[in-house]
C-alpha cells in the first residue's frame, strides 16, 4: 500500500470545499473525555499539518490555532478565522483499548487514528520502520473493508502487540518533532 492512500480526509464529514483548514482533536489520555492535545491540517492538492521549523505544532486548547497559525509563519490577518470546533478526533487512548480488549471496531476510530498518524508520521520526515510499516499498513487496508478486525490477526499471523508498538512508535515520532503551544 502506498503513502498517498491514507488521508485524514477520510475521517471528516461532508468537506465543505471552501474551508481551508480544519481543527483535529487528538486524545491520548485514556482518563479524558475531551482532546488532550490539537493541530490545524491545512487543505488543498495535499493534506498538510502544521510545521515551524521543521517540527509539527500542537496546541492544548482550541483558542491557540491563531498563535500556531503566527508561529507558522501565516498572516492570520488576510485569513478565516481559525476553527474551534473540532473536525475530527484521533483517539490514541480508545484506539489502543480496542486493540487491547476488543474484536470489533464498529466507529472506524482505529482507522481513523492510523489515517491520522501516517499522515502525521509523513510531515516528520523521520522514517517509519519496515516492520511497523508493513503491519500498520496491512491493518490499515484491512479496515478499510471490514470492522470485525480479530480474523485479521489470525489470517495475516500478526500479533495484536506489534499493532500497538507500532502506534506507539508513531506517537513517539511525532512527539518528537513536536512544538507544543499551551
């Protein structure tokens, strides 16, 4: 599976062409209900988070996206005002739950979050291992048609602990090459 085929497209509603950028929610603390952490992906031929000097920037409440907007280098001034409500959410923490005590994923929030992290993954430049690209990616193809997703482990000899080592390791890439705005 190529790179070009995931995208944090897939997890957003009908796409209002005009709108430009889009707020994504990322939750990693199992014990909130509500994001822990948010980025702003930009919209046009490609899918782009944004970066400043090379690392990605997240911000801990909604009402920063002006300030990483300015840290970015974009002229908010000739901008729309940034979102603030939430266009789609990657939930890290409900994603390795599922992993760990489910066999079915009826919301697409596994698929959701890997979209998401391939994406985000990509913006980093740092490359994803052969073994965490091959089972993240399969899985992820898997997904796209079917929600019972325990048939997979078995079919492909894939165990559920190198999915989330894999996941993590993104989390860890990411985090990485983040700029954290709060």
């Amino acid at each position: 599976m190529s790179d070009s085929n995931f995208s944090p497209t897939k997890l957003l509603p009908e796409r209002n062409i005009e709108k430009l950028l889009w707020l994504f929610g990322f939750r990693i603390d199992p014990g909130t209900e509500e994001p822990n952490l948010y980025t702003l992906i930009a919209y046009g031929e490609r899918e782009l988070p944004l970066v400043s000097g090379g690392q990605l920037v997240f911000f801990t409440r909604p009402e920063l996206a002006i300030k990483a907007l300015e840290l970015c280098g974009i002229d908010v001034s000739e901008q729309e005002t940034p979102p603030t409500e939430i266009d789609a959410i990657c939930d890290v923490a409900e994603t390795l739950y599922l992993l760990d005590a489910e066999d079915v994923d009826e919301s697409d929030t596994i698929l959701d979050c890997l979209n998401a992290l391939f994406d985000l993954v990509k913006a980093t430049s740092i490359p994803m291992p052969t073994e965490y690209k091959r089972v993240l990616y399969a899985f992820a193809d898997y997904l796209n048609f079917e929600q019972e997703f325990d048939s997979f482990f078995a079919e492909e000899d894939i165990q559920r602990s190198e999915i989330v080592n894999a996941i993590l390791w993104c989390v860890g890439a990411i985090s990485a090459k983040s700029k954290l705005l709060t």
